[in-house]
C-alpha cells in the first residue's frame, strides 16, 4: 500500500500523505514522495504539484517517532539525507508547487510544506511550527536553512529555539503562509486548494514561465547577484523562443486574452 496517494486533474497533480492518524513519515512515505515527484516532474501534462495530507487532523507530524527511536545512528544520518534528497528535488522541478495544509503541520511536516513555493491552510484546523528543540534536536530535514531564508535569521532563530506552535493566522501575519482559507470541511479546502492550483495552469497562465521564474528565483538566491542574473538572460532566451511567449505578445498587441499552450 502507498504512503504517498498520487492522482491528476487537468495539470495538477495532487500528492496526498497518506499514513492516518498522524500522516509522519517515515523511510517508506519518503521514498514514495520521492517517486510521486518524479512522476508529476516526468509527466508532461502536469504543471502544477499540490501537496496536502488525509483526513482533517494533521497535514504531517513530522518524522515518525517511534522509527527513529528504534533505528541506530547510522540509519537516522542516511533517513535524513534521503529526506533532504527529497524535498530538493522537489525544489529543483520546475513546476509549481503548492502545500495545502488542513491539520497539524509541525516539525518534518512545516518542513516538507517549506520546500514548496507556496502554501496555503485552513483557518483553525491546526497548528504549525519547529518545535524539535523539545527533543533534544534542531529541524533536521531542511527547516534551519528554508525557514531562515523565508521569513529572516532573528525571526526563524526564535521560532525554532522556543519550538513553540502557533496557528496558520499567526502564519500568515510572519509571512510563513500565503493564503488562508476559511471553510465549513476539510473536503471543501481541498477543492479550494486544487481551484487555486489551477490558475497556474494552461490555457490562462503560461506554465513554462511560472517554472522559469521558480528555477529562476531557487537558484540566483542561492548564487551571487552576476551569476542570478546570467541564469535569468539564460531563462528569458528561452522563454522568448517558446510558443507561449508569442501568444502572449500577441494577446497583449490584440486586446485580447491570450490562450497558453504550455510549449
């Protein structure tokens, strides 16, 4: 049985963790996030990766507890190496990515929803944050590095050293998460999360230059100023010689609304 649920819907492509109640990972869910990203990157009909958890409790724990205490030094270095492995490939795939985030979403779980470009929650379904200093440990699986990057050392530094949760409004207010949505169930987030997705999408948004603008802004952050800008000439070369780039030219000449194709 997969631990990571994959399904399609008009160039979205909708990974759900799926090991209930608590949906934490483990080596097993990693590896099946790992292939369910291959495949939306592989799959030419998806443009857009959505990223949520089942049921309405919890998006993910983090990494599951009772695999780490049973597993010895060396598994737990190679658990996290494979994890990072994971969400930077994730990263790397020049499609959009989108958390969507009903339930708890605390520890390695904030964690994975770092690694994707955008996230959006459910009003008062859950609580987020860094609290592994309760355990003895620091955010293992890229949280010192992402959240530092998204919202300032001294603010990230707090956060992670008080390992407190806070709700997805207090979210929103530091800049953690982009939207938040208040709905009656969890099943209406969930379709809110996939309409959202969708605006990124074919015919009215043109897909390649969202992916561009991600590789784009992923790597000149990560790179000096001189080198960001040789990848974005590099980038904007090759969006100018795409399809989608003379539909738009030409919608904007036309007074009209262009109809991207994605090539």
């Amino acid at each position: 049985m997969a631990l990571v649920d994959y399904e399609t819907s008009s160039g979205v492509a909708l990974l759900t963790l799926n090991d209930p109640p608590f949906n934490g990972y483990t080596y097993e869910m990693m590896k099946d996030l790992d292939a369910a990203i291959l495949e939306a990157r592989f799959d030419t009909d998806v443009e857009v990766i959505v990223i949520t958890g089942h049921g309405d409790k919890f998006f993910c724990s983090g990494a599951n507890i009772n695999m780490l205490k049973e597993a010895d030094e060396r598994f737990k270095y190679y658990f996290c190496l494979h994890a990072n492995e994971t969400l930077l490939r994730l990263e790397h795939t020049p499609k959009l990515c989108i958390a969507a985030i009903h339930g708890h979403c605390v520890g390695g779980g904030l964690e994975i929803a770092l690694a994707c470009d955008l996230r959006v929650a459910r009003k008062g379904a859950g609580k987020m944050g860094l609290p592994e200093v309760a355990l003895g440990v620091l955010p293992g699986t890229g949280g010192t590095q992402r959240l530092a990057r998204l919202v300032g050392r001294s603010k990230a530094l707090q956060l992670m050293v008080e390992g407190s949760t806070f709700d997805f409004e207090q979210g929103h207010s530091i800049g953690l998460v982009h939207e938040v949505w208040e709905t009656a169930t969890a099943d209406q987030f969930k379709s809110r999360a996939m309409e959202y997705a969708h605006r990124f999408t074919k015919p009215g948004k043109a897909s390649l230059a969202v992916g561009a603008i991600k590789r784009a802004v992923a790597t000149g952050l990560e790179v000096g100023l001189e080198q960001g800008l040789a990848l974005e000439r590099e980038l904007q070369a090759e969006l100018f010689a795409s399809g989608d780039a003379k539909e738009g030219l030409a919608a904007y000449t036309d007074k009209r609304k262009p109809r991207f194709s994605g090539r």
